[in-house]
C-alpha cells in the first residue's frame, strides 16, 4: 500500500510494505538524570518532549505492521570496542564505563542502556546496539534493512543533530529515503534541533526529509487497514 507523506521540501509517496520505523537511542542513559548525557552536562529533560510522539510513531507503525526498530548506542563491559579517544573526550562528571545512579555510563546491560518504559520494544522488533553515533557502524543494521526489502526510514530519536544525524547521513549514502520526524526527535540544545532538521531539508532535500507524526497520521488515514 502506498500513501502520499506530506514532507518537506516536498511530498513523498512511500510504499508502507517497504518502509520502517527507525527509533534512535531513546535510552534512560540520554533522557534521564544520572546518565551520559547528564554527565555531560546537559539538561535532560529537554528530550522527553519526544516521548509522547514517539509512542504515537510506534503506535501507528505496529497499527500497520510496519516494521520497527530501535537502536541503542553503548559499549561492551570491557569497553573493547570503544575507541580510547571517545572514552577520554572533554570533562564529563562520569566518563564511558564509569559508575553511576543509572549502572555503568554508556554499558550494555545497565539500566541507563535501556530504552525508556514508554518506548519498549516489542517481541519481535530489532534493537540494534551500536557502539557509534552512526546506527550502520559495525552493526548489522543494513543486512536487516536489505533483507526485510526497506527503501524507506521514518527516523525519529536522539539527538537530533548527533545521533539521528549521523544515522540520516548515512542511510542516505547506502541508498535509503529517509524522512524524519521533527516531533519525534530532540536536542540538548533547541537551536541544534532546529538547524539540523533545516540543515536535511535545505537545498531539495540534501540528505532526505522533515515531516511529523500528525503528518504521518494523516496520510495513514487516506489508506483503508
Ligand atoms: C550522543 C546520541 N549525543 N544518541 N548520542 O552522544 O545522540
């Protein structure tokens, strides 16, 4: 079944069979106090605002049988595939692999690895750990892709201009339309969120597009279940 997605620069049709829900990082380690982002610095409840439409994302897309995935960044307990460089970068209160309120900073198997509750996944859905910003760097995320037939990603996340980015540039590179969803992602910082969504957008749609979940409600709604 194909609907028309409202977008921006422009419209796209998208063949829902061939298309994905791509969630990104909506770890406790980013949205809640105690965690990596927290130990950076930063405030994080600016990101819970994603929340809500995430669940909404998610929703639509198990409505339709669509196939959803959720990512998650973190490292090994023995920090062997973290480059010693991302581990030593700048002066956060808790570095990578530091103990924390949340577990161990960034670890797979700690409680800040783990998706927020809202967000769970569902039996059945792929969670990708991947011990980049990018979720195709040493994953298997593009064999699942290729194999399940998925030309199109609705990306929705954290953070915008990180994570999402980096995953958007590089979906791009391998072939794939992306459109992200701009109520379903967020930043640290309000300006980096908006300039990253214009920065996919601007000259013709450089590296994909910008739409929302109400958008994609509404193009759900002209295709009969
Ligand atoms: C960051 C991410 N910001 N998921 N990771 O370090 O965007």
């Amino acid at each position: 079944m194909t609907v028309l997605l409202t977008a921006d620069p422009a419209p796209l049709s998208i063949d829902l069979a061939a298309s994905a829900l791509l969630l990104i990082d909506m770890q406790r380690d980013f949205l809640e106090p105690g965690g990596f982002g927290a130990s950076l610095g930063n405030d994080v409840a600016r990101l819970r605002t994603a929340v809500g439409p995430c669940r909404e994302a998610l929703r639509l897309a198990r409505e339709r049988g669509m196939l959803v995935i959720h990512t998650r960044e973190g490292h090994r307990a023995d920090l062997s595939d973290a480059p010693p460089a991302k581990v030593a970068r700048g002066t956060p209160s808790r570095r990578i692999g530091d103990a924390g309120p949340l577990g161990r900073i960034l670890v797979r198997g700690e409680p800040g690895h783990e998706i927020v509750p809202e967000l769970a996944p569902e039996p059945g859905e792929p969670v990708i750990d991947k011990p980049g910003k990018g979720a195709f760097h040493a994953t298997e995320l593009d064999a699942i892709l290729r194999n399940r037939g998925i030309e199109v990603l609705l990306v929705g996340g954290v953070t915008t201009e990180v994570c999402v980015h980096t995953t958007v540039r590089e979906a791009n590179d391998r072939g794939y339309r992306c459109v992200v969803l701009a109520d379903c992602c967020a930043s640290y910082f309000a300006e980096f969120h908006d300039v990253g969504l214009r920065m996919i957008s601007a000259q013709g749609g450089i590296f994909g597009w910008v739409s929302d979940t109400s958008r994609v409600k509404a193009a759900l709604a002209t295709c009969p279940r």
